[in-house]
C-alpha cells in the first residue's frame, strides 16, 4: 500500500492496486460494486417503488397544474369587466356582446372570445344600461376542461364573482380562493 500512496499519476496507482490484490492470501475476496450485477429482486423492486411514486406524483402535480390554470379564466374576466366599465364610460351602457370593434350603437364590446391562453370561452351573458354579467367557460376540448370543479367563473357589475363545477353547483369558495 506505501507504493499506492506514493504513486505519481494514475497509471502508477493502478500497477501499486494490482501488486496489492496479487499479494492477498488465497480465499480472501474483495467486491466492487461495478462488478456485482443487482439481481431480479432488487430490479422489482427499484420498478415497484418507481411505480409508486409515480401513481402518487404524477396526480398531484395535474391537479396543481389544473388549479393554477384558473388564473386564466380570473385574468379574463377581470380584463373583460375593466372593458365593461371603460364601454359604459363611453357609451352609457353596458355592452351586450363581445367583437373586435367598441360600437356604442350594437353594444358590442372590443375583445376576443377566448381567454389569453384559449382555455376559457368567455361571453357576456346579462348586459344592459344599467348591469352586466361576464361569464368564463372552460373550452371543450382543452385541457382545462377537466377541471370539473370548476368549469365556470362569473363576474357581474358590482364585482360579486361566482364560480360552479360542471353540474352547476356553486363552488365559489373554492374557484375564487
């Protein structure tokens, strides 16, 4: 072992290495671990675990990635409301449809029907002189139309936000928080 220390590069080590396992006594056995293959046990194992945590992780993390693409549908509606009031400044009124172009005339809004990512459909869905609601409806077909607990937000002109799952049960608490 004194070569092995005083071994100048790593061709030296490994000749010193070589010498020392030479000069064991016979029946004395040392094991690498790059020598020992793992046995079928111990790969179903490693594969039951993984399978573990993947069938708890991968839930998780769809239902957080679910929630947090709500913001979607609350960022439109809260531009679409700002909208609504910027109209009735102008107009008098609040706009019953949302197009391209503001016309106090066809009380149509400029805006688009979607939200910014396309996960929600939004509409007007109670505009008038005096009161509007604007409503956030996950699209079919998107991803978020999986979010059955919250499938639809509202918002109306005196700011109350409501929300309900996909039978149309109220789940504000819940979709607002």
């Amino acid at each position: 072992l004194r070569e092995l220390s005083r071994a100048a590069n790593p061709d030296e080590a490994l000749v010193a290495l070589d010498g020392f396992l030479q000069g064991l006594p016979a029946g004395v056995q040392i094991f690498s671990l790059f020598e020992a293959n793992p046995t079928l046990i111990e790969l179903i194992v490693v594969m039951i675990i993984v399978g573990v945590l993947a069938a708890v992780a991968i839930p998780s993390y769809r239902n957080y990635v679910i929630r947090s693409q709500r913001a979607d549908a609350k960022d439109a509606l809260l531009a679409l409301a700002t909208a609504q009031e910027k109209f009735y400044l102008q107009c008098n009124t609040y706009a019953t449809d949302i197009d391209n172009a503001p016309d106090c005339v066809a009380g149509e809004l400029q805006g688009t029907d979607t939200s910014k990512n396309g996960w929600y459909n939004l509409a007007i869905i109670a505009g008038n002189a005096t009161s509007y609601t604007v409503s956030a409806v996950a699209a079919a077909g998107e991803n978020q139309f999986q979010d059955e607990a919250c499938r639809t937000f509202r918002v109306t002109d005196r700011g109350i936000r409501t929300a309900a799952d996909s039978g149309g049960g109220d789940n504000t608490a819940e979709c607002w928080r």
